[in-house]
C-alpha cells in the first residue's frame, strides 16, 4: 500500500514531457500517464532535450513557476502574517493556523508549499542535467552559459525559500527518470542538514553569478545582479553569518547601476515597471495575454474580507516614524460595515495591504529591489563598527519619503534602527517575518505583540515553531523524513 502512496511524490520528481506542460499540471499528472520521451524527439530511456528550443522551452517552464500560487499569494502571506506586520485576514483556517503559530502537519497551505517548491526543483535539475548535451547549432554557448546561470538561480532560490521554512530537508539536485517499486532509496531520502542545503544554494548562487548575462532591460530575468543580491541575503541568514561576504555582494549590486525611483509610491502605481530600482520582478501581462495576476486581488479589495489585514501595531509604527507618504502608499482604509467581523478593527475604518492595488490582472511583483539591498549593506556595515557610512545609506531611503536623517549613537541602537527602517519599507514584500528570524528577534518580537487596546494576542512562539513541520503527507510516502522538533 505504502508503495502505491508513493506515486504522487514520484510524479513530482519525474520531470519528463511535464516541464512543456502547463504549471498547474506539473504536480497532479498521473505518471503512468505521462508524455514518453518520444513526445520530444529523444532516445528511450533519456528525458533530455535536443534542441536550442526545446531547452528555452524548459527553462521558460522554470521561470514560469514564478506565477503559481505559491509567488502569487503564499510567498507574501508567509513573510508577513508570521511577524507583526499582517494579521492573517480572509477566513482559511490553514492561514490561520500560520499567523498562530499553531501550525499542524497536515495543513494544506504547508503541503503545498512543498510541492510548488520542490515541483520547480524538478525542472531546474533537468535543465542542468541535460544542457551540456544540446548539439543543436542554434544553441550558441553564450546562451548556453546564460541558462545554466538562470536555472542555477532559480533552484539555489527555491532551496533558500524550503530551508528558511522547513530547516532540514531533502536535498535533490539531478532528475530522476524512472523507479523500480522495489528499491526507492534514490527518491525516498532522508532530510539533508540545513549546512548542507546552504552549501548548495551557494554554489548554484555562484553559478549564476558565472554564467548570468550582467543586465537586462527586463527584470524578469536572472542577471548576475539578481543571484548577488540573493547571495547577499542568504549570507546574512545562514549560522554564522558571514558579513564579509554579503558587503562583497551588495557591493557587487550597489555598483550595477540601479537607482532609488524619485517618489516611493512610483514602485507600485502600475506605470513604472521594470524600473531603475527593480533588481527581479515579475511581470505579467494581463488575462488576455494568458498571464494575469490574481494574486493582487487576493489583498487589495472590499468586496470580501482580503489576506494580510495590516497590524494595529504596524499602523502605529508608521504613525509614530510620521511616515505619511510609506504608510499611504502600503496601506488604505475603508469602511466595510455590514461586510463581514472582525476582532482587531471596527469596521467603519478598516485596513488592507495596498501596494498590489491592481487587480486588472497586470500587477507585477517585485521580488528583489535596491532599497532592501542598501539596507542589508548597512546592517553588514553596522556589524563592522561603520556606524556613519550605514546611517548614509538608511537616510537615502529616508530622505526619498521625508523624514528626518538618523544619528548613529551605538552598534545596538543602529541594528534598531535598520530594522524598523526595513519593516516600513519593505511591508508586504514577504520579508520581515524572515528578518526576525534571522536577527535572533523573532520571540521576543512576536511574544510581546500586541493588538490596538494593547492586549496580548496570546501567541506563543517558540524555538521549536521557528520552522513549519514537514508535511504529513510526504512523511507518510517517505518513512526517512523526520519530523521538525514539536509537531506530531
């Protein structure tokens, strides 16, 4: 029985003819009835691809993953409604199971999660297994190099966002193409060490920065910016961190080219994309194009009760920083009487997340940007002792939305400081849940949260809910996961 079970994990791993599939048919299509290797061209036995088209088409699945739900909805729900910014909003109980901390092995958003993570996985080991086997002639090596360097970015991306979220997990870097029911150890394994990730995502990082073209006109491509950019972060996430290593990163960024847009709302009024201050975003084109973003309608609306309801705490933030110009661009008010309850606001003047306000279906999403950059560059300069060169680059972004420049007094006061500056710049973005966590904040933060009368909203986070628990679902397929410390 447990074999037959195991199908459906199998399926996700197999990447034959799927990866010329639509998205949302990666993860539910039977095996046993899966295109053969003849569908493209190729000799039995080998799931690889021949020609210069056939390996764009590959990669373009890859990139595609960049619009399913889990970057549409899930990727901002996760940063945010975990910390202090977002309460949960909308009425699934598996949201709010994550915005408590009460999470259980068998909630559906954290299977999913999973699945949408380790299903891009898939397609990006078959683009590197495969690539240096193309002989097409319209395959010229520059281009060759550049899909390497993409495809390593997106993986080394996708293991960033699993081991942040679940700690250890399994670690697969090439395809696999078949099975024999009774020996599955090459697909059945065990959790790899968070260590062991973090020294995968780098190298498939410092591929990308090898092999990545050094700039597009269109964000929505890997450039050696891009993997930079997340190199510096991931150097600032993983134990110990290595500061010299993210200074040389966002070093490698700040020199780019990018600018600050002149006016903070320009970010998202939908008439500046692919800006000077965006390093990867996330384009699309609308519903006739077969590209539509639903995501945006999933936080901006009244017509029903919306996800990420901003924090009576994070409105008071912006009020008592007097950050007019981030708190109206990032937030809005409605009155929604007679639409639905709720405990934290009245509804004469409720709030919702208002960066993604078009829900035309042609928002696009802004993943990486230079002011998030500019600040991690002056967290790494305040942990070398370089109180006044961090303060310059927070009172740039400062001065952009008229306030006041900051005075560096003591390396504590500073890291303050830079996190509160990255809270209100980046609300919605999907990172300040992963910056408490990285700093060591996360409980003494969210332990102390409280609501608009000042009530504690009785959370209580713990070491062991610093991470999601492995999904029920893929233990009861592979008896070598363990569970994370905590969960049952």
């Amino acid at each position: 029985m447990k074999k037959i079970m195991r199908y459906s994990y199998i399926s996700m791993l197999l990447t034959t003819g799927m990866l010329l599939q639509r998205c949302d048919d990666f993860l539910e299509r039977d095996p046993l009835s899966r295109q053969t290797n003849d569908d493209l061209g190729n000799t039995p036995g080998s799931t690889g691809f021949t020609t210069a088209d056939q390996a764009e088409a590959v990669l373009a699945g890859c990139y595609g993953d960049f619009r399913n739900e889990y970057f549409q909805l899930d990727y901002y729900v996760n940063g945010d409604a975990q910390s202090d910014n977002a309460y949960a909003g909308a009425d699934n109980p598996n949201n709010f199971q994550i915005d408590e901390y009460a999470i259980e092995s068998v909630n559906n958003n954290v299977l999913r999660d999973w699945r949408y993570l380790y299903g891009t996985i898939a397609k990006t080991n078959t683009v590197l297994d495969h690539i240096d086997e193309v002989t097409d002639a319209a395959l010229m090596e520059a281009r060759r190099a550049e899909i390497k360097g993409e495809a390593a970015f997106i993986r080394g991306f996708m293991y960033f966002e699993l081991v942040r979220q679940f700690g250890d997990v399994p670690l697969l870097i090439h395809e696999i193409t078949e099975w024999d029911v009774d020996d599955l150890d090459k697909i059945y394994v065990a959790r790899a060490p968070q260590a062991d990730v973090y020294q995968q995502i780098i190298q498939d990082l410092e591929l990308a920065v090898a092999n990545a073209r050094a700039a597009s006109v269109n964000r929505n491509i890997v450039t050696k910016s891009t993997a930079h950019f997340l190199l510096a972060k991931v150097y600032a996430t993983i134990e110990p961190h290595d500061w010299n290593k993210v200074h040389e990163h966002a070093d490698a960024v700040l020199a780019a080219g990018f600018e600050l847009l002149p006016e903070f709302d320009q970010l998202w009024d939908g008439t500046h994309e692919n800006s000077s201050e965006a390093i990867f975003e996330i384009t699309y084109d609308g519903w006739d194009a077969g590209t539509g973003n639903w995501g945006a309608g999933m936080f901006y609306g009244i017509d029903w009760k919306k996800f990420n309801t901003p924090t009576n705490d994070l409105v008071a933030a912006f009020d008592a920083e007097g950050d007019e110009i981030r708190r109206d661009a990032s937030i809005r008010f409605a009155d929604v009487t007679g639409k639905w309850s709720d405990r934290y606001w009245p509804l004469t003047n409720f709030p919702y997340a208002y960066k993604y306000r078009n829900t035309s279906g042609t928002q696009n999403y802004i993943l990486f940007r230079l002011a998030d950059i500019m600040l991690l560059k002056a967290e790494a300069l305040t942990h070398d002792g370089q109180l006044e060169a961090a303060a310059d680059l927070v009172n740039e972004i400062r001065a952009r939305v008229d306030l006041d420049p900051i005075t560096p007094t003591t390396e504590a006061d500073m890291l303050l400081a830079i996190e509160k500056e990255r809270r209100l710049e980046l609300v919605f973005e999907g990172q300040r849940w992963y910056d408490l966590k990285r700093t060591g904040r996360a409980l003494e933060v969210m332990n102390a949260f409280r609501d608009g009368n000042g009530n504690s909203l009785g959370y209580t986070l713990t070491e062991d809910r610093l991470f999601w628990p492995i999904p029920q679902n893929e233990r009861d397929k592979n008896e070598k996961l363990t569970q994370n410390n905590g969960y049952f």
